[in-house]
C-alpha cells in the first residue's frame, strides 16, 4: 500500500477564551490517499475549520504533525514552506472574500502561475484558457472582473486556481455551502471529475451530510475537537455509530446524494 499524501498524527490546539485554555483539537489523528475523498463532519464548533488551517499551515499546532508526501509541514516555515505550499492548495467558502476585489478571471489565474514560476508569461494565456476549460468556463472570461461574474462561476475559478499548481491535495473548507442549491450538482461532479483525472487528494470539510455522502469515499465525524468515528461514507451516513453522527443524520429529512454523485 502506498504511502498517504496526508498524514495528520496527534494534532492539538488550544485558544484562551475569557482566560481559559479551549481546546480546539484534541489528538487528532487521519490519512487521506492520493485520488481519495476523506469528508469531515460535524456541528458548528467542532474543530473543523481549526483543523483546516492547521493542515494549510495558516495556524501552528500545538502539538502532533501534519506530513504533506512523508515531509513534516509542521516543522516548515519561511522560503521552504512557500515553496511546498504549490503542493497543497485550499477552495474556501467565501468567493468574493477569496479574490482581490480588483482581480480579473486571468490575474487571479495567473497569480499561483507566477508565484511558482509553473509558466513563462508568454505561455500564461494558454494555461489559464485551459484551466478555465477544466472547469467548465470559457475562456472569453478571462478579461473579465471577478466581481462581474456569477457566484457559480467565482466557485469554478477558485477551483481553477487551486489546481493551477496541480497539488497533490485540496481542501475544501464548506466550499460549497454558499453555492445555489441547484448549482452544487453541477460542481460536486466537477470536482469528482478532477479528482479522477489528477488523482488528487481531498480533504472536504462540510456539516451537510448528503452532500458528504455524494463526494466522499471516508467521512469522519467531529465532536468538540476529536474524531469520534471514521468510516466509509455510506456506512457512516446510512448507519452512524455515534451519538453525533445520528444526532447529524437526524437533522437531515432526506439523504439524496442526486445524480452523478460517487456513491449512487
């Protein structure tokens, strides 16, 4: 079996609130392997955002390791950790918080281009036409402003310039929660399609357990900073074993992960 691209072991974080030390993440502890979806869930306030940053290195630990291909990124900072974050990138939730507002389709395409010298500038134009294929946007939208483009279309072009340096992970932070519902089909395919053709790692973080179980091959359930059960997606929707996976199907009327999803 092949080495994980992630490995987080032991992660704790703690923030002093009122003047008390929280703990935020208590001994967390996963893998995710190339090509595969592992999904966190849970409620507001269970460690998921936290652990995100940790893992995108936005936030130190204070204790444990994230190893990024068996390189401790935890112990990474300055020109090295520049240089090893083209091999992760994150798609946040907030799309117009995500871009300079001043920011046209093709500068914020070509930005993560430049910054890692993946391209010289006279091939930039052909990269970010290609890329915007990839997600399913024309590129006659590049000279356009972010701003004058639709919240549907601002989610695809994040995701383009997520994998513009074709990491080896992404994580999704609720990227999709602020979508229309009746655009989120359309994307979860999209990323599903990309996985398959980059074999990219994904660590996606949501507390809408349907559309976990459309996109995620393993979901872990949090709970006030611990995972509190791990499995594969559709054992663990369909037939949670703790008490706030069930309270988080509960919640839900109807588990319909819609067509096209992973798991139909």
């Amino acid at each position: 079996m092949s080495a994980p691209v992630l490995s987080v072991s032991g992660l704790r974080k703690s923030f002093t609130r009122g003047g008390a030390s929280v703990a935020a993440l208590d001994d967390v502890t996963f893998d995710v392997a190339a090509g595969e979806t592992l999904a966190l869930a849970g409620p507001s306030g269970s460690g998921k955002s936290t652990l995100a940053r940790l893992v995108m290195q936005l936030t130190k630990p204070d204790g444990g390791r994230v190893e990024l291909n068996g390189q401790d990124l935890s112990a990474m900072a300055g020109a090295r950790l520049r240089a090893a974050r083209r091999h992760f990138q994150m798609v946040f939730q907030d799309t117009t918080g995500a871009f300079n507002p001043r920011a046209t389709v093709a500068s914020a395409l070509e930005e993560p281009l430049r910054i890692h010298r993946i391209a010289a500038r006279a091939e930039r134009p052909r990269r970010i036409a290609h890329l915007l294929e990839q997600v399913g946007l024309s590129p006659t939208l590049a000279p356009r402003a972010i701003h004058e483009i639709s919240g549907g279309q601002r989610q695809r072009v994040a995701i383009a310039r997520a994998i513009a340096t074709e990491p080896g992970l992404l994580v999704l932070d609720e990227a999709l929660s602020a979508i229309d519902s009746s655009l989120r089909g359309d994307i979860l395919r999209l990323l599903i399609e990309l996985q398959q053709t980059r074999n990219t790692a994904y660590l996606f973080i949501s507390h809408d357990l349907a559309m976990v179980r459309a996109v995620a091959h393993r979901v872990a359930i949090m709970d006030a900073g611990r995972i509190v059960e791990i499995g594969e997606a559709r054992a663990v929707v369909d037939a949670p074993q703790s008490d706030i996976g069930q309270a988080l199907v509960a919640a839900i009327p109807r588990l319909n992960p819609g067509k096209g999803s992973r798991n139909d």
